[in-house]
C-alpha cells in the first residue's frame, strides 16, 4: 500500500518556497489513486452544521471531520434545486450544457422522459480510465429510465430512491406544509410517497421504508467499500434526507426538539460510519472524503427545513443561501488540515478527483470545474474566482472575485414574480455575506467586469435538447 512520497526537510522547505505556499500547514503528498467518497446531503442548509454555526443540530462527527480536515467557506453547487445541481456535480458542467437545467421544470418528476444523456462524462466514467470503481448510492434524479440510471453511467452498482422521495404522492394524502407549520414533529406516513427503491436497474420496494432510508443507504456504501477494500474507488452517496417528508430509523427518532434535527444527526450518523469503516480497514490515509449538499434550505416548509445561516434565501434562490453550501473535505493522506475561504465548487469534484488518479480529464468539451487538489494539500489559494446564479436557462446573478451583480431577483422558491434589477444590484460578499447592502452606485465599473464575464462564459454554451421537457412516452 502506498504511503505517499516522503520528502525530507530540506527539500520539502525548498519545494514550500518554490511553491508559494501560503498555509501554515506543509504540503501532504497525496497518494497514488486515492479513493474517493462524496457524501451529498439534500436540502441541507449552510447553517445546519454544528461546524457552520448551528446553535442546536448534533453533527458530531462532520464538526470532528471539519477539525481534522478542511471546512470551504464559500463552496457552490452549480444550481439551485436538484437535478441540475447533480448533474452539475457527477459532469464538472454547469448543466446548461448537457439540457440538465430548463425553462419549464425546475427538476425531473416521474413523468419525465429525460435524463442526463449518455454521451456525458461521469466522475464514475473518467475515473474508470484509471481502473477505479464506483459505487452509487441514494438518491439519483438524474432520469429514471433505465436508460440514464447509475448503471449506465459508469457505476457499477445503484441502490435507492431514484428521484426525490416526496414525489410519486398519493392523492388525498396530507399537505406536508401545512402540517410542517403547525408541527416540528409532524411525521409523513411512508405510505402517501409511492416511491420505488432500485437496486441496480431492478425495482426491489415500493412504497420505499423512509424510516430507515438513512441507515440502509449507508449499510450499502459500506458493503461496497468492503467489498471494494484492495481497489482504486469512487462512493456516492447521495443521501435522501434532510428533503421532506422527514424520517429517521428508530435510534434517532425522538433525539431532538424538532425531525429535522432527527434526520440531519442520522446524517452525521451516516458520515461517522463511513470513516469509521475506512479506519478499520486501514484505507483512510489512501481515502478523501467530501461532504456537501446539493442546494440550499427549503424554507417554506419552516421547521422541516433547515438554514442557510447569514446566508440570504435558500434552496431554488439566487441569493448566497440557494447554491453556497456547508462543505466539509476530510482525509488525512491528502488533506491539509484548515479552514479554506478561497472559492470552491461541486464542479471542481470531477477535475480535482482526475488529478488526484492520475488521469486526464476530458478533454473534448468545455468543463467548468478547476483542480483544487493544490488546495487541498495545502499548495496555494484556490484557482476558482468565478460563479454563475442560474435560474433554470437565464443567469440571474453572478459572481467574479468578491463582488456579485444580481440582473434579476425574486424572493420565492419557484421564481415566480422575478423583478429585473436595471442598475443590477452589486454585492461584496467579502464585505457582506448576507447581501444586504447594495454597493452597485460606488462600483459601476465592476458590474460591467462581471458583465463581460456573463457574455465570455454564454458564448462557450452550445445549445442542447432540454431533458427536463421530454414527457415520459405513454
Ligand atoms: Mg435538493
């Protein structure tokens, strides 16, 4: 097993300088074909995590993680809601460019006939280059049919709730939100979500056991990461939970005032056992951990959802608090220990993880993604200085370096009402996380730099068939 190159002092305090190293803490040398394991929460919010400020949640173990690895500040998925955000993070694109974003529908539904299309590159599929294994777990909503499940997009097993596990709902059966606000402890019955657990493209439950939907998509990844202990590999696991209706199995029911606080711990649960795994087995000096969600807090179920923290908005907003996401990155072979608040993104995942096998990414299309893998050993700030605010195919707002101009706002979940913004509003998200003060009157000149950077970035964008509109054929 490899233990990574040892360098000598000397040599390493030559490579530091030559580097421009600016952390305190030296350099890792990474080892060869590391796994990875990405853990992706749904709807959680960036104020959720005991390590991001929240004042009662339990994340013991994503708080520990953060402690011994790095905890991003300013860490974006590439949209506001799911599918796109998934597509987003498994191609290293902004899924405008694979029909993964829509003017009609914010997601996939079961009666869509779309899906990521076959000739995108998955992190699965550019790391099988370099003979790994993947493994997908959870929750996909990247198209249903057989056709664009996992398994057809370079995973070799799938096992979960193929799409969001509030759809598939039984006419007649209660109105979550309005019960969510009369209760923090209102519990769904599983029964009124029809949806079907698949394991590798075979239909296995249905309705699917919510209660005990946390637990057993972890019992899952561990088998494979067993079962996958002398191999190069890639875990995804895409946690259904904390997107409503809530659940927790039975030895986190009932820990905490409100379910949402229930189910997020079963989270952190899920998280501890998967590093614990990896230390059993000795791979956790040859293993990197990412932890994140893959949009915002959905705030208008209340106390069903969660926080975004100072963040403004949530989950489908293009304020900070939609697509900024507590984000955690653990594994002590790879990782310098710090808090990095340089700019990072789910998009980065696919060219971070082909540096770090060795293997090139792809290289016959526009990829939006950088390699931090200098960032996480500890070489430098991050290479990323740039993020788009996608509202389905338009870009609402946009961000270059610290200052972010907002063409377009609207204050509900679905972007109904949007209110053009001429001057655009101008924020220092350095100065002001939270987007509160406008400073679009003292820098003219920057909203025409980020400007510029909007059109350069619309002129790569090829237009592709919108697989969000594709009905399911009859
Ligand atoms: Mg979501």
């Amino acid at each position: 097993m490899s233990q990574g190159i040892r360098v000598p002092g000397v040599v390493l305090a030559a490579l530091l300088i030559l580097g421009g190293c600016t952390t305190a803490e030296p350099p890792v040398a990474a080892p060869e074909k590391p796994n990875f394991v990405v853990v992706f929460a749904d709807d959680l919010g960036y104020g959720d995590l005991g390590t991001f400020g929240h004042p009662v949640f339990r994340t013991p173990n994503l708080d520990q993680l953060a402690a011994e690895g790095q905890k991003w500040t300013q860490f974006y998925v590439a949209a506001n809601v799911c599918t796109p955000s998934r597509a987003a993070l498994l191609t290293g694109r902004y899924p405008i460019r694979s029909g993964m974003t829509s003017s009609v529908r914010g997601v996939l539904f079961p009666d869509s006939g779309g899906g990521l299309p076959a000739d995108e590159i998955t992190i699965a599929e550019a790391l099988a280059d370099a003979g790994y294994i993947s493994g997908a777990f959870g929750k996909w909503h990247l198209g249903h049919l057989p056709q664009y499940l996992p398994t057809r997009q370079g995973f070799a097993t799938y096992w979960g709730i193929p799409y969001s596990n509030d759809m598939d709902k039984v006419p007649g059966s209660p109105d979550y939100r309005a019960e969510a606000r009369a209760n923090a402890r209102w519990q769904a019955d599983p029964a009124d979500y029809n949806v079907p657990i698949l394991h590798d493209e075979e239909e296995i439950e249905r309705p699917a056991d919510q209660y005990t939907i946390t637990r057993r998509y972890t019992e899952r990844a561990i088998e494979f990461i067993r079962a996958n202990r002398d191999h190069p590999f890639f875990v995804y696991l895409a946690h259904s939970m904390v997107h409503i209706p809530l659940f927790a199995s039975k030895d986190f029911d009932g820990r905490n005032a409100s379910r949402y606080a229930d189910a997020i711990e079963e989270v952190d649960w899920s998280v501890g056992q998967i590093v614990a795994t990896l230390k059993e087995l000795g791979l956790e000096e040859r293993t990197l951990v990412v932890f994140t969600s893959d949009n915002g807090p959905w705030l208008v179920f209340d106390t069903h959802g969660g926080t975004a923290g100072p963040l403004r908005g949530g989950k489908g907003e293009t304020w900070e608090g939609g697509q900024r996401e507590p984000t955690v990155v653990w594994g002590p072979g790879i990782v310098s220990p710090g808090v990095v608040r340089g700019m990072g993104s789910t998009l980065d995942l696919l060219p971070t993880f082909c540096a770090l096998a060795g293997v090139e990414p792809p290289s016959d299309r526009a990829l939006d993604g950088y390699d931090l893998s200098p960032v996480l050993r500890g070489e430098g700030e991050s290479p990323r200085n740039e993020m788009m605010y996608y509202q389905g195919v338009e870009i609402f707002a946009a961000r270059v370096g610290p200052f972010k101009a907002h063409w377009t706002t609207f204050t509900n979940y679905r972007g109904e009402n949007p209110v053009p913004r001429d001057p655009p509003l101008l924020f220092n998200l350095e100065e002001d996380p939270s987007e509160k003060y406008d400073v679009a009157a003292r820098h003219p000149e920057v909203i025409d730099q980020i400007a510029e950077h909007v059109e350069a970035h619309k002129k790569t964008v090829e237009p592709v068939p919108d697989q969000l509109a594709i009905p399911l054929e009859p």
